[in-house]
C-alpha cells in the first residue's frame, strides 16, 4: 500500500483539482482509500459526493478558565501568560479571552489560590464518508480554532489503519497550503509527494519553500505544472529547477476554461472533461501508475 | 521484570500487536519469564503532540526493560536510548511468538529511528 | 482605517485584491496632505505580496521567542517539568531532562516551576519581519522560519511593529491574511475595522467564503464586504449567499486569460489594466462609507 501527498505550497495552482481526478482515475483500477488533509478548508469533499458513515469529536488542547469566585484578583495570571489572553477588565477583574489561550496552562500553575479551571476544546470534527472512488476520511475544523496539525495526524492514522485492513493498493492525500504544522503533518509517513504547481511568480517562489519542506523529511516529490501555458519563461524555469532539484515532472496541464466550469459541477473533472483536455490527467496518472 | 510491547486491542494475551508506538491504542507490561502481564491504555495516544516522547517517558516511569514495536520515531528514540531502555523491533506474529523470539534474542535492535526510511516511489 | 484581506480558500485573489488596492489607495493621496498607507502581507507562510510590489527594504527584526535550556548539573531529574509541559517538549530519561525544540511553544511554565531553578531562558528566532516600500506605498511583511510550526506569533509581531497603539487619521493599513479560517487569519482579523472577503464563484469559492463569513459574524464585529474574482459564469451562487447574509458585493473581476497571464508574471492588475484603477478607488469609497457607519451588516 502506497501513500501519495498532493500538496503545492501556494494555494490556488489546482492541488485538489489534481487530487479529484487522480481519484477518479485511480479508484478506476485500484483500490483507494482518500484523505483530505486540508481541515482547514476542506475542499476535496465537494468533488467526490461523499456519504458520511461515522462522525467523531476532535478535542485538541486546551483552554483555562479563571473561576471568579476564587480569584484574589493578584494579577499573576496576567503577568506569567506568554500569549496576552489574560485581560485585566476596569472593574479589576481578570478573565481569559479564550481564542487567545493556548491552553499551556502556566497560569494554572502559578494561580496561588487555585482558582483556574481547565477545560478541553472541542475544536472540530471528521468523518469517515462512501464515495464512488473510495472511502475518503475528511474533516471540518471549526473556525477560529487552532492544532490542525493534530487533526491531519488522526485523519492519517485513521486512514492508514483503513487501507491497510481492507488490503488498499493507494492511500492518496489532498495536503494542506503552506508549509506549516499541517503539512509537516501531512508528510510524516507518505511514500511520494506530489507537488502542484503554475507558472507565475507566485507559484515559482513557494514551489523553493514546499520543496524544502519535503526535503526536510527526506520525502520523493514530484511536480505537475498546471496553467503551464500562462507564461512561457517561467515554465522554463520550472522545468529547469525539476530536473536541478531531483524533482521529476509528472505532467503539465494547460490553462483552459474548461477545468474551472467542469470543477464547478461537483464532480472530479475527468467525470465531465471531453478527452481533449481530459488526456492530461490520464498522461500524469499512468506516469504515477508505472511508479507505483 | 517487564517489557512493553504495543498492542493494537485488549484481549489480554491474545491482543494483537500494534506496529505504532507512539499512538497505539494499549501496551501490554508483560515479564517475559512467568507472562505475568498488565495491559494499560496508552496516555499518549491523544497527544496533539509529541505523543512519542510522552509514551517513551511513561515506558521509562513504569520501569519497563525492554519495549518491543514496529516503529520508532526519532523523538521517541532519543528519550529510550537516553534511558539506555533496550527496544527492538517487532516481526509481526501475536504475543506469544514474539515473546519467544525475544527470549531467544531473535529481534533486531533499533540502530536508528526507522520511521524516515519510506518504503519509497521509484524516480 | 485597517482593512483584512481574507478570502478562506487559498488562491482566489486575495493578494491581487490587497496589492491593487493597497497600491491605487497610496497613489490616490499624491495630491492630498500625505497619510501613510501600508501593505502588510500577513501570509508569513507563503508571503507573496513583495512579488509585485517590488519593495525596497529598509529594516528588518528578528522574531524571537524564550526557549528553555536546562542545567544539566542542578537537574535533579524530579520530572516536574516534564508533568507541567504540555506540549510534551520535555523527558527525563538515564538521568538527564531532554529538550525537544521542535515542540515547544514557548509557555516558559517549565521555567517557573521547576523547583531546583535549573531552567533558564534563550532566544530563539522563529520568523523575520522586513518593512520598506516601493514608490508611495508603504510594505511591510513576516516570513515564518522552516520548522517552527507556528506562525501566530509572527503575524502578532508584524502588526505591533507595523500598526501604532493609536494609528494616525487617514492611515490605512490592508492586511493581506493568509488563506484558512484558523488561528493566523484570527489573528489578522484582529484590530480590523473593515473584513474584505475574495472569493470566486465556484462551489470551493463559496464554501470557503462562508466559513470566514461565519468567523467575522462569530468573533469580529466588523462589516464585512465581497470581492467576487474570476467573476463570470456562476456569480449567482455568490449572489445568493451575499443575499442571505446581508453582504454587500463591492467588485468584481471577471474571469480572463489576460489577467491570470498579468498576473502570472507578476504584474499588478492595475498596471496592466489601468480601466481598473477607478475601480479600486470605488471600492475603497465603498469601504470608507461602511466603516464610518460602523454597523456589521447582518
């Protein structure tokens, strides 16, 4: 059982439209277990009509309360709390603004009458859905909150322990933007990644950060270029920087209209796609097959 | 006399063994001699993280003598070898058999943390 | 005034929107008694900004933050610290208390209690700030540094060092946010008078767009507005929900080959189609109308 990552550093180059057709694609002749790592604006379930079958709680970390019953009002909490969540209000009470609190819990500590409570946050969800291409695990963190890392982990653990029982041939992810905690998250485990990219000054300059990233792990990546026929120069430079960093192109896509509206029906784009355009997917995913 | 060994249930000597260390759902304390045993959840497993390093440290709080896994992450490698806590690598099989394995010295050691080396994608 | 610029769904425009903006605003006031106007990247992930604004940089700080190191010699192995640390950061193992920087967030609650007075302080930078600007705007952007995992506290700096206490009238800060609805956009959002929402009118586009809307209803009571990017086919799902919501939509781009090719070798909208700039102006009448009637419009 393999496990690919798609991710791209910059948001908006088509990583989930990527990772929608190499579902449709995959799930065509093996068998694939999905997982939508992006809880942050998860995305890939609007492609894949998902049907949930089980729904768990994700608690992460947690949130102090100062019980104002107790408080002497010493000021203590205020002093210690690194993160600026105790407020000091004017009646000369203090009270803890919760999305600031990190939940270290070093005022609970250093309280000398006890008098803050601690409590879980129950920060999102995520869910265990049916979809025509397989099983997709796919979360919904609730706005605001924070430890997505956390909830990319479970979402893999979950994920794995799943393709692994029922004996799947790929586990493929739709990573997270960026190049934090979540998609360092993302990337523990993972066979190959898949990085998605377009030709712009933009796309250029995150495809050197993600790439670090992925380095940094020691993970094989990979690149498909997308809206490759937006600028000829930069595309150039990408294709130079593949074969300089070791990362081997897998495919390009061009800029088309056609995906934009195809996307817009819900459904992975190679579902809709008329072969003129459809065959690029088919040309990147056969390229992964050989892989495999 | 106990060793750690991660398990991915709780049917007592029956459990089946789990390969992950860190967020595996039980670990069995079992002395290898008498299988005089305990199974206990593991207090890591809803880490938001460094649940390696918490598990590592609960094995070396219960005085276990050796742990027994599929793998092993860097962190958690740091904090057993620090403990100079033996840890050695689990071939698949239920307890019993690995039990025996271990007794007759048949496991292979964690030179170094496994987790980095991916089973890999050809280029 | 300060303006964030979010958008949910990366990718949808929002450093587009924020950049024109932000550059059309600084220019609008050649004439007038001169007010600074500052463009903040706040994506310290992926900041991307600079790539079209060009900017001279004139400074730059260090973000720090106090990471603990343990004397090794007055430990006593006792393992308090590693009870109150709750990110795990810390072990007592073979007689010594091992650090693990990578978890840490920094808490100093290990310093505090350990009871031998064994661990002390150094700094540590997670993330750099630079500020500068090109022609008469002012820039100012966080880079996160690779491994550390968050990047909130570079994003609170970036504003403390960049935003007075009490910023001068006719300032204006545009906040360009990161993509995401979690704790760093939370922390772009805060302070703001005015929450500008990109979006684009795809099913993605709308989902996300919501999200965030949900977020300034929930924490923030700010008006927000829409820009509606890559405008075209599909607007009405946008149209229906801005309805619902009772949120105005300020602009529209449409949907062109021409402005993604702009865009993609990084020129700004407005440069490369100067029918824009009144545009922008407009929006930022719109924007400075609503502010000044200071009702979150619901």
């Amino acid at each position: 059982m393999k496990q690919i990552l798609v991710i791209s550093g910059k948001g908006g180059t088509g990583k989930t439209t990527v990772s929608g057709a190499l579902a449709d694609l995959a799930s065509r002749e093996k068998r694939i277990v999905l997982a939508d790592a992006d809880v942050d604006a998860a995305n890939l379930e609007l492609l894949l009509e998902p049907e949930k079958q089980e729904t768990f709680s994700f608690r992460a970390g947690k949130t102090a309360v100062i019980n104002q019953d107790l408080c002497i009002q010493c000021g203590r909490c205020e002093e210690v709390c690194r993160f600026e969540a105790v407020e000091h209000n004017e009646d000369g009470s203090y009270i803890i603004n919760e999305s600031m609190c990190e939940g270290c819990l070093s005022c609970v500590h250093q309280c000398p009458v006890d008098a803050i409570d601690v409590l879980e946050r129950n920060s999102g969800e995520w869910y265990r859905s049916l979809t025509p291409y397989g099983t997709l695990f796919h979360a919904f963190l609730y706005p605001g909150e924070e430890n997505s890392g956390k909830l990319v982990t479970q979402i893999k653990i979950d994920a794995k322990k799943y393709a692994d029982k029922n004996h799947a041939d790929l586990l493929l992810i739709d990573g997270p933007p960026g190049i934090g905690c979540p998609v360092t998250a993302a990337c523990q485990g993972v066979d190959a990644a898949i990085i998605v990219s377009e030709p712009t000054v933009s796309g250029r300059h995150d495809l050197g950060r993600v790439k670090q990233v992925t380095d940094y792990f020691h993970i094989p990546s990979f690149l498909i270029l997308n809206k490759c026929d937006l600028n000829q120069a930069i595309r150039d430079q990408l294709i130079n920087f593949s074969k300089a960093a070791d990362t081997p192109l897998l495919g390009e896509i061009p800029y088309d209209e056609r995906i934009i509206y195809a996307q817009a029906k819900g459904k992975p784009v190679t579902q809709s796609l008329d072969s003129t355009i459809s065959h690029y997917f088919y040309e990147i995913w056969n390229k992964i097959k050989k892989r495999l | 006399m106990h060793i750690a060994i991660t398990l991915a249930d709780n049917k007592g000597l029956e459990s089946s063994i789990s390969s992950v260390f860190a967020r595996c759902p039980f670990y069995i304390l079992i002395d290898p001699k008498t299988k005089i045993f305990t199974i206990e959840e593991n207090p890591a497993q809803n880490a938001s993280g460094g649940a390696g390093v918490k598990a590592a440290q609960w094995m070396i709080d219960k005085e276990a003598t050796a742990v027994i896994t599929g793998n092993l992450g860097p962190k958690a490698h740091d904090v057993l070898s620090s403990a100079n806590m033996p840890a050695f690598k689990s071939q698949g099989g239920n307890i019993e058999e690995t039990l025996k394995a271990y007794n007759e010295k048949e496991l292979e050691s964690f030179f170094e943390p496994n987790v980095d080396a991916h089973s890999g994608i050809q280029k | 005034m300060i303006i964030t610029v979010a958008s949910g769904k990366g990718g949808t425009g929002k450093t587009t929107i924020a950049t024109n903006l932000a550059w059309t605003i600084s220019h609008m006031q050649e004439a007038e008694k001169k007010s600074p106007t500052w463009l903040i990247d706040c994506d310290v992930e992926e900041p991307n900004a600079a790539l079209f604004i060009h900017p001279t940089f004139e400074k730059e700080k260090k973000v720090e933050r106090q990471l603990p190191i343990i004397n090794q010699d007055q430990c006593t192995g006792c393992g308090v610290c590693v009870d109150v640390c709750e990110y795990n950061a810390l072990a007592v193992a073979g007689g010594k208390t091992l650090f693990f920087k990578e978890l840490c967030h920094a808490c100093g609650s290990c310093v505090l209690n350990c009871p031998e007075g064994a661990i002390h302080e150094i700094s540590e930078t997670i993330g750099l700030l630079q500020r500068g600007s090109s022609d008469l705007l002012k820039f100012a952007h966080g880079i996160l540094e690779i491994g550390w995992s968050s990047p909130t506290p570079i994003i609170r700096d970036l504003k403390k060092w960049i935003i007075p206490k009490q910023p001068q009238v006719n300032s204006t800060y545009i906040l360009d946010a990161s993509p995401g609805t979690t704790c760093p956009v939370v922390e772009s959002f805060r302070g703001a008078d005015f929450a500008l929402l990109v979006t684009e009118p795809t099913p993605f586009g709308l989902h996300d767009l919501a999200l965030v809307a949900e977020l300034i209803f929930k924490e923030f009571k700010i008006p927000p507005g829409i820009v509606i990017n890559k405008s075209g086919r599909g607007d009405e799902i946008i149209e229906k929900f801005a309805s619902e919501k009772k949120i105005p939509i300020l602009m529209r781009v449409p949907l062109s080959r021409d402005i993604a090719e702009a865009y993609a070798r990084g020129t700004l909208l407005v440069d490369a189609f100067p029918k824009y700039k009144g545009q922008f102006i407009d929006l930022h009448k719109k924007i400075s109308e609503m502010i000044r009637e200071r009702q979150p419009k619901r």
